[in-house]
C-alpha cells in the first residue's frame, strides 16, 4: 500500500522495519559503485582479441597501403570512416576520427567556436557576453560541465518519453539568438534510456533558430547498445536535416567506449561541409592525426560493420541480466510504497529514478553511508540544480548481477527511509 | 672557387655543366621526399615489438591495479609519468600524459589560455587583441600556425648557434605586456639543430616579461634523439627557474612520436602546480582521460627509462649514416661555390640550409620538378616570410641512404643552377 495512504503509526512501524534492515546492511561493510556508466571487465574481455590484431609490419598498413605507425592521416584511415559513417548514417566524407574520446571531440567542438566564428557575419561565441545553451533535463553531467566551463548559462528544458519538450525548444530557440545550442542524446538518453520519437527529430531538423549558429549536439553515443530484443530505432538527423535543408544544424559524435575499450576506443564526429570546414581549420593546426593503429586495430577487429554489430549482442547478452535485475528490484521492492518513478530503457547504460521529491542527496547519502555509491543527487542537471532535488541516476554495467542485486535492495531501503524521514 | 669570384663567361659554363646534369635528373622520373621529419619504416620496426607488450586481461593492468582498458586515470598511468618526468627533468607530479600528439597539446594549452585567463587579473588572450608571440626564426611551422590561428602577431627573433637572441627576447617581453609567449625548441632547434647554451637558459629562466601571463612554449621534441656520439646537452629550465622564482615561466612538451610511432606515441606536458591548475580546470571537463592502453604499450616495452636510452641508440645507428650523408654531400657539392650555408647537428630531425638569398623557391621548385620534394620555402618563418628567402629545412630520416644520396645530389645541383639563374 503506498506511503502516501499510510497512517502516522504505519509510517513509524515501517520504518523501525527499514531501519533494522538499513543497519544490517551497514553492518557488512559493503563496497558496492554504481556511480559511473564504465564498462565491467567482461565486457572489456569481449574486445581482448583486438589488441592481438595488430602485430606485425604488414598488419600495420591500412587499406589504401597507409603505414598506419607514422604521421599522416589526418581525418582517420578509410575503414574506420567507412566503419562510422555507418552509425552515423552519413556520407564517410563528412566523418573525422579523433582520439580516444567523443567528450573530449565535442569539448574541441565548442572550444573551436569560442574563438572562431561559424560564419563571417557571426561572432566568436567567446565574444557573446549572453551566451546560453539548451540543457535537456535530466541529462548527462558532462555536458553541461562543458557548456558551463566555457560559461554559457544553461537553460534545462523537459525531457519526456520522446525527446526534449519541442515546444520549448522551437520556442526558445527561435525568440533569442544568444542561444547557441543544445545537448542531445538522442537514442538511450543519459540517464533516462527514452529514445527521441520521428517527430521529435523531425522537428529538431525543421527548427529556425535566430542564431544562424545555433549547433545540435548530437550525441549519439547509445547508437549500437541494445540490452533488450525490442530495441529503440532513431530517426536520422542527417537525412531530415537534407530535406528541411538545415544541414549545418547537427553535429554528430560517437565513440567505441562502449564498444570496446572505454579507455582506449576510438571516437569519431560527421558534420556537415560547412562546419567541417570550420573544424578542420583548426584541426589542421591541432594534429597531424590521431592515433591510426588504434583505429586500423577496430576495423581488424570488426571486419566490417555488421561484425561490430555482432559484437554488441555480446554486451547486450552481459548487460541485459543487470538491466533486468534493476528493474525486477525497483519492481518488487518500491511498485506499492508509491513514492518512486524510474525508466525502463531498451539499451544505452543507465536507469533513471525519481525518488521523493526532496529526498535525492538523503537517498544517496544513505546510500554512501552503507557502502553503495551513487552518482551525485543533481549531477543530472546544470550546475547540479535538479529542482525537485529527486533524479538519481543508476548506472548497472560495472557491479556482478549478485552485487548488483545487493546494491539494489539498499538502494530501495534507502529510498523508502529517506521519504519516510518526510513524512513520519 | 667561389661562383662569386668567377667571370660571366665561367658561369655560364658552370650553369650549362649543371643542366646537363639536371635533365639528366630529370629525365629519371625520380620520387623522393625529404620534406618532413618522419621516421623511416625501419625506425618504426624498431618498436615493432611494444605492439606485443599488452595482450592479455593480465598484462592490462598498470602498477597502482588500475585496469587501462577502461575509464579512469586522468593524467596518466603512474609508470609513464615517471618516464616522462626523466624527460622532462622534473617531478612526476608536474606531468600530465595526454593521446598521441604533443603538438595537439601545445595547441590546447595556447587554445586554454585564449579563453581562461591565467590569473583573476589577467585577461583571457582572446580579449588581448593586440596580442603578440615571440618566434625564434628559422623555427618550426607548425608551432607557427597555432599562434597563426589564434590570431597572434607573431614576432621573429633571430635563433643564433646557442639559442634565440636574448638580448632582443629581454628587451622585447620587458617592454610589451601584450607579447604573451615564446616558442622555442631548446634541443636540436627544428631546423637548425643547434641546442641552447646554458646561458641562453639562464637568461630565459630570469626573464622578467612585462606580461605576468607570458609564457615559454618549451618543446623539448628532441630530448634524446642524438645522432652523433658528441651530443649536446641541455641545462634544465625547471631547475633554473626554481632558482630565480620563475617556476610559472616555462611549459614543457614532449612526445615519443619520434621514439616509437609517430601516429601512436605518447605525448606529455611538465607544469608548474599553478600553470597545471589552470590546465587542469580545462582538462578535466575535456577528457576522462587519454588512451592508457598505449601508455601501457609504452612503459611495458621500455621497462624503465634506461631502456628508453638504449632504445635511443637504434635510432641513433639508423640515422646517422643518413646526416652523414647530407654532410658529406653539401661539404663535396657546394663548399666550394660557396653560396650557401648548413648546419651540422648531434641530434633531432633536420639540416638547415641557407641558400643563396632570394633563391630557396626556386630551389624548391627546381627540385621538385626533378622529383624531389622539399619543405616549402619560407616554411620555417611565421606566415611563410622568409626575409631573405633562403632557408630550406633537410629532413634526412625518411628516405633510404641511396636515396637521399640521389636527392642531396639533385639538391646541389638545383641550390648552384638557382644561385646561376641570378648571378648569370
């Protein structure tokens, strides 16, 4: 029966239950961490055989006869282009490999229209004093940790089942050209795993921003990571961007983090000719080229397109158990208290939980006190702000199902006593 | 003798000599390149092995535990800041590893203070529009390009055979607060070779720059690339400036692009506590961290610093025939014209050659038509202006010994037919 049904006396009884339960917990010294969405070792051991896949001088030459060990190269070897272009959905000629890392090419991104501008007749956004940027909220923390280093003032905009609330954004966007730009994950949201529906991408292409450059932050970085077998699909921006004619809005990043190393993967980002050109005016000055033997590594690796896409049911086949595992525990042990709402997602790394308004920091100290750690109450939102101060985010790939399982069943104690510490 | 001394009937003679040869050249349909310093394929099989060196789960794993496969370790892994800090000749904590470019964390850094002001009162460099950087000349053309784009006036300063002018560089940075750095290769200078004198260090270590946010761009790329058994030695700038109070002055790059791959190598910097805060501030959002995974390919493959010398000595047995060859045919070809002038390094990567004045285009261009391919001329000063149009950087490692024999030898030969073209 929900909490919120319950008498005084009720509250009180629950919570002694809880509470002795809680200490219990406490008792066994756990160390549990389901702060980050990092990959667990399994997963990391599905890719070992990568690293035996460049080895001798001839493995290290790339497709077009590239020695992939020396300089050159400067936007990525053909394979891993071509390799990209398919989770893109783009042309490989609007594709550049970077590093190791999709944040760090969508932070150059930014970095680069700071100080260059998009347009002759725009400025450096360094040099709009009101720079402002749009925040679907809840997101992901390190975007907004970008937007908010380079001092853009975030503007969190809903997120629903399908996207961003477009009325919002078609409003804001169109009424005040000091806003630059927005943060998308446009397929297994961090954290919330929703997937933005045809229309929303649609209307994310027909958008007419009174910034002429205004810039969609296209992280597609849930692209190939199913944990269900009812698997999301995602409209693309490249093409309705083609038909409304809006192909400078988006810009698209992606990395293999997910897919094989976290720590040493290979990111890449398609863009149109126009911002291409921008970013490769500085490019051309920042690199003679990322590292090719890493990349000649994941197209050995892979084969071809449908050989990454056949790894990735390995993951699914790891992650979904975790996946399942979490919804079974909110399920069974927060469905009747009535106090909690969460995400279901069909893939990407996170489940989403709205806990009792007010009570998010107290879950997760709670939680920190009996050894599980949580990602921060508000990391989710700009500036930490979560305004109801109750999405926590739950990232399940790194614990075992058995930590997992445990962290889960603390997790819902916590969240049940630290409403309870309301309404009692 | 001298082509200065000789009468225009001699000259004629001499420059009909030469272009028998030079069609004879010509006619061969020759491909060479010594227009960059790129390793030679045998120079890159000498690392072959580092590809071995981190294979399985186990060997994944760095010395502190850290897994390198996934996220985490945002400045490096202990072991490869420990080698670089032997680099570097500092403490292991001033060091921060980044992907596989030095230059793209040169880069970085100038883009960082572009935007995040250094000190609460200084100004962003963006904000400084008159700013100015200090370019010692002949110098290195990428270095030039990132102050290029980022819109800095960029000053040259004569390099003389034990460092820049310091008389100048004193002057110049203690009168003008709006001069904000200077770029320097202080070992083995691209392209002339020649390492700066210990005073020349002291001398940077005491500066005392109107600007407090001016900064030496220390790229120390040629650390331990000798080609000789004479090799120069370099004073340290972290300890001189500790010395004078002047620890903020210098930042330190390097990278073993030149050690083991040039496209996957490792790239690092050495700070002071508070230049690295500032870098910090920046990093942290831009990166998780850089490629572990490589960096452990590094550090397992060296064993320890010594084994990164030993290392050394390889290159040093690969290239040393190849300046010996450069020497040799400029001292047998054109020591007697006596039209131009070279440099003899112990190390790094090039062969600086001043031609007769007002003919390295067509030198270039002469070459080029006979199949040789050069540095462009004036590539060596910023924006291209070579004052007196004479400087052509050598860079002998890429070619075999048999071909750079042919490509000096055509090089002579289009250095004496431009020079004629002139004096005829």
């Amino acid at each position: 029966m929900s909490y919120l049904n319950l008498s005084k006396a009720e509250l009180e009884k629950e919570r002694e239950v809880l509470l002795k339960q809680y200490e219990n917990y406490k008792s066994k010294g756990l160390s549990l961490n389901m702060a980050r969405g990092k990959p667990s070792p399994e997963q990391l051991d599905l890719s070992q055989a990568m690293l035996d896949s460049v080895k001798s001088t001839d493995s290290c030459i790339s497709s077009d006869g590239t020695d992939c060990r020396n300089y050159g190269g400067f936007d990525g070897i053909v394979e891993v282009k071509e390799m990209f272009s398919n989770i893109f959905d783009t042309e490989s000629e609007n594709v550049f490999v970077g590093g190791n890392s999709s944040l760090n090419m969508m932070f150059d991104t930014i970095s680069c229209f700071m100080t260059a501008p998009i347009y002759e007749d725009t400025l450096p956004w360094h040099d709009v004093k009101d720079r402002k940027f749009l925040c679907p909220v809840p997101g992901y923390d390190r975007h907004f940790g970008v937007t908010g280093y380079f001092g853009f003032e975030m503007i969190p905009v809903p997120l629903n089942e399908d996207g961003p609330d477009m009325d919002i954004v078609e409003k804001l966007v169109s009424e005040d050209d000091s806003i630059k730009g927005i943060w998308c994950v446009p397929k297994y949201s961090n954290p919330t795993g929703i997937t933005y529906s045809d229309e929303v991408v649609k209307r994310f292409a027909a958008l007419k921003p009174a910034a002429k450059d205004f810039r969609i932050m296209w992280d597609n970085a849930y692209a190939v990571h199913d944990v269900t077998d009812t698997p999301d699909t995602l409209l693309s921006i490249v093409d309705e961007c083609k038909k409304t004619g809006n192909e400078d809005l988006p810009i698209l990043f992606a990395s293999t983090s997910k897919i094989t190393f976290a720590g040493a993967g290979v990111a890449a980002l398609a863009a149109s000719p126009l911002n291409m050109k921008v970013l490769k005016k500085r490019l051309e000055f920042a690199t003679i080229g990322y590292d090719k033997v890493n990349m000649l590594r994941h197209s050995k690796f892979f084969g071809n397109y449908e050989g990454l896409l056949n790894h990735m049911q390995k993951h699914k086949e790891i992650l979904a158990p975790k996946f399942k595992t979490v919804a079974d525990k909110l399920n069974e042990d927060l469905t009747d208290a009535g106090i909690a709402e969460w995400t279901n997602p069909n893939g990407g790394y996170f489940v989403s939980v709205n806990v009792y308004k007010g009570t998010a920091k107290r879950v997760v100290e709670l939680c920190k006190e009996a050894g599980v750690v949580l990602t921060g109450a508000g990391a989710t939102y700009p500036e930490g702000n979560d305004p109801n101060e109750e999405n926590i985010r739950i990232a399940p790939s790194f614990p075992t199902v058995e930590e997992l399982s445990l962290a889960m069943d603390i997790f819902c104690v916590c969240t049940k006593l630290a409403c309870l510490e309301v309404l009692v």
